[in-house]
C-alpha cells in the first residue's frame, strides 16, 4: 500500500509541475529546469521557438556558449551567487545567440527548489521571456534622445533634466559651460534656481515656473540673468515643460533646454542707447540749426547797432559839453551791441562743432544700423530695401551719431515720399567710392519726386511740403556733412524717383 501511496504522490508532483508550467507558457513565458546532481536540463519548447532551432537542436545547445561575449560574465557571476545562497534569486537580462547567428534579448528569473545536506544547490528552477522588442525599443528611445539632444545643443540650447521631489537636476556639458560648472559638481535644482538667479529676475522666473506647474500655461518661459562661477551674470533663455506626474496629477520631473542670449540682449541694449543718442542728436541739432539761422540773422543788426553807436559817439565831440551827458549811456550801448555780437559768434561756433568726435567709420555698417533701425518703419509702408555695398567696407572720417542721424533723416524722407505710390516701394542705398577720392553714399526712392516748391534748393531751411515739417531736416543733413568736410547733393529727381547723395573723406594715409 505504501509504495501505491507514494506512486500517487509522485504522480501528482509530475501533474502538479505539469499544470504550472503549462500556465507559465500560456502566459508567455517559458521554463526551464535544471537539476545539477545529473546535468539534465528541460527547457519548454517556446525556448527552441524564440531561438530558433528545432527541439532536437536545442537538445545539446549549451546556454553558456550561446552567451553574448559581453553579457556572459555578468550573467555567470549572477548564477553563481544564486546557487551558493549569497543572493536569492537568479535575475538577469542577457542576449542568446539563435539559429540564424543574430542574438536575441532574453529576461530570466530562478530560484534554487532543492539542495543537499551539506546546502550544496541540486535543482534550480527558472522563468525565461523574450525581451527583444523592449530592447529594440528602448535602444531606439536612447539614440532617439541622443539625436534630440544633438539637435538642440546643435542650435545653442543646453538641456536640463529636473526630478521635483528629490531635487536633482542634470545638465548637459553645454549647460555646465555657460555657467562655467565645474564637469564633477553634483547639482540640486536649487542650486540654479533661484541661487543663480539675478535679484531682479528672481519674480519672473518663479511666477513662470509656477505657472506651468500650476496647470495654467502649457510650457514655462522666461528669459532671466544666472551668476556664472565668476560672479558674473549672463542673459538666458530657458523653456520647460513637465514630462512625469503622479496619478493624483503632482509634477514629478521636468525638461527643458536653456539658450545662451547674452549677446543678443547687450545688442539690445546698444540699440536703445543708440537710438536714444541719435533722438537727442536731432533734438540738438534742431535747436542748433534753429540757434544758427537766428545768429545769421540776428549778426547783421548787432553790427549796425556797433557801427551807428560809434558814428553817434564821434558827432558827441561837435556838441561840446551838452554831448558829454549822452556819451555814458552811448558808451554803454556799444558795450552790449559787442557783448551780443561775441555771444552770437559763440553760438554759432557751437552750431558748427568746431570739435567733432570724429573715428574712422566702416560706412558699410552705419548704413546696415540704419536699415536695422528704420526696419519696423519700412515694413509698415511696404517699403524694400535694396542695398549696392562696395566691398570691402571703406572707412570715412566722422561722428558716427551724426552720420548715422543724416542717413536716418534721408531714409525718411524717401519712405515718406513712397506713400502714395501704389506700385513697388523700394529704398535703395549704395555706398562707392568718387573719382575724387571720396566715400560716396547715394540714397534713392521710387516716390514721384520733388515738389517744385522745393525743387529750386531742397536744402534752403524753412521750407517744406509737409504739414508736420519744420523745414530744417536736410539744412541740417548739409550742414552736418559739411562740417565733416564733406558735401550733399540732389542727383537726380524725376517723376520716377529721388536720388540723394553725400560725400565724406577718407581717413589720412
């Protein structure tokens, strides 16, 4: 009875293993079992299928020798912990070598069932599923990533990885260069912001931040100034956006990218004091030019009044003693008649600048910053810009304001006379040099020329055709370059268009 007993019993054990294995295959993943006192190894048939040899091949297969060279030390040192007992189970990831020669990505899992008296592993049971596909993937996700990296570090931007719960943050090599980060420096994402972050920035940044967290705008934006490792600041551009969350909707880990615009805000910045110096440049000289017209007019009666007062002071001689009461106050009139005169000669002094702040100018680039200036005007009157630049560059002798202040004013006016035309605005600017040797700039439209109230002398001041015009703007463009020792001139107008030109010297030698 006993060994019927135990006939069942051991034929229950075969059914039992029968029915989990049979599970596990249903399932997707295959068994394999191996007992170590006898060497004999099964392994399910989903193992020769997902390798691709027939069961009778898969019979001799040895599994260390269909190893990946670079897996298979990793895989071996595992097993052998499992087997002495150091670790409780046999996990590992490894690629398998199939019919074909190709290798294979496979995940197995094993646990030691039985061993001897003395604790010595006799039978080892595992789980194997092919994991090819997750690997092919996650290969394509990481060259995917790589790719995406390059091509926005390739661009200027450097990229950012920040985990919101423990804090840390990783950034690319470029990121660690604008701030000059050291390659070896753990980084929480305090540590940037706000630690680096510019005093007065520190609101727009975080209302940014926050914002995006807070569901309210899809992507955080802002531009603000870090302190680099040498304590000073630079302008950048950073964007971010929330890739990872919690079921309960919690920010759990953001991306983002951090462009370097320092440059461009300092370009900025020069602009606007450039265009701030050429506004009050033609504050200054309207008033000048104004001062200058009243001084020539204002000379001639001041030197009449000189004259008239000394003619009276000689007749006093003929009068005797009744004269002497008259000369004082004569006296005092010729005084002030001087005084007057040497105070318009001043101004006038003034007007013409006798002490310009001339540099050598590349004439080139003071008409590229004319066209960067004037750009938003242009658009707004469908005007195009055609440029004719001699190069290279060639330099003049000037004050750069003020060159770039008459430029701007004949570009105006060309615009302005353009508005009425209904076919093609264009605003052409060439610079050349002159037969007699100096820099040459002409500056045309396609408008419908001058009016004849002006055609006679457009330079003559206080004339001008438009309603809002003081009639100063090209009396002062002449006086400006003829101060620079230069000359302007209309060279041609006609029902097609208006031509300007100017000339400037070279600098010595």
């Amino acid at each position: 009875m006993e060994r019927v007993s135990d006939a069942v019993s051991a034929a229950g054990l075969v059914e039992d293993e029968e029915r989990w294995r049979l599970a596990l295959e249903v399932a997707g993943a295959g068994v394999w079992d191996w007992n170590l006192v006898s060497g004999r190894i099964y392994r399910s048939p989903l193992w020769s299928e997902m390798l691709g040899y027939t069961p009778d091949e898969s019979a001799d297969l040895k599994w260390g020798q269909l190893l990946h060279p670079d897996d298979r030390d990793e895989a071996h040192r595992k097993l052998a912990a499992c087997l002495s007992g150091v670790a409780p189970d046999f996990v590992a990831e490894f690629r398998l070598r199939c019919r074909s020669g190709e290798y294979r990505w496979v995940a197995s899992r094993a646990r030691v069932v039985a061993r001897d008296a003395g604790g010595r592993a006799s039978r080892i049971v595992g789980v194997y599923r092919d994991v090819h596909d997750a690997h092919r993937l996650m290969d394509e996700l990481q060259a995917s990533e790589r790719l995406w990296q390059f091509a926005l570090e390739g661009h200027g931007d450097a990229l950012w990885d920040w985990t919101l719960e423990s804090g840390e943050i990783n950034v690319s090599q470029s990121f660690r260069a604008i701030i000059g980060l050291p390659d070896d420096r753990p980084l929480r994402g305090n540590d940037i912001w706000p630690a680096r972050l510019h005093p007065d920035d520190v609101r727009a940044a975080v209302a940014a931040f926050s914002a995006h967290l807070a569901g309210v705008r899809p992507i955080a934006e802002v531009e603000f100034r870090l302190r680099t490792e040498d304590g000073a600041y630079r302008w950048v551009a950073l964007r971010g956006k929330v890739m990872e969350g919690s079921r309960e909707g919690k920010p759990l880990r953001m991306i983002g990218t951090v462009r370097d615009v320092h440059d461009q805000h300092l370009g900025v910045e020069r602009e606007m004091r450039q265009q701030q110096e050429l506004a009050r440049a033609a504050r200054l000289i309207h008033v000048g030019e104004m001062a200058s017209a009243l001084a020539h007019e204002l000379n001639q009666p001041l030197t009449a009044l000189r004259n008239f007062s000394a003619v009276v002071l000689r007749r006093l001689d003929e009068l005797g003693a009744a004269g002497e009461r008259l000369r004082e106050p004569l006296q005092l009139i010729a005084g002030q008649a001087l005084r007057a005169g040497e105070i318009v000669h001043r101004v006038r002094c003034f007007v013409r600048r006798d002490s310009l702040l001339v540099t050598p100018i590349a004439i080139n680039d003071a008409v590229r910053d004319v066209v960067r200036f004037m750009e938003f005007e242009a658009r707004a009157h469908a005007v195009q810009w055609q440029l004719t630049l001699v190069e290279p560059s060639l330099l003049v002798v000037g004050d750069r304001v003020q060159l770039e202040q008459v430029l701007s004013n004949l570009a105006k006016n060309a615009i302005d006379a353009m508005s009425e035309v209904d076919g093609e605005r264009l605003l052409h600017i060439s610079t050349r040099l002159g037969t007699d040797g100096m820099v040459e700039v002409t500056v045309s439209d396609s408008g419908c020329g001058l009016a004849e109230t002006v055609r006679s002398d457009p330079f003559a001041p206080f004339v001008t055709t438009k309603p809002e015009g003081v009639g100063l703007g090209l009396a002062i463009c002449r006086t400006i370059i003829e101060n620079h020792g230069g000359r302007m001139w209309v060279e041609k107008s006609t029902r097609q268009g208006t031509t300007f030109c100017l000339s400037l010297p070279r600098p010595a030698g």
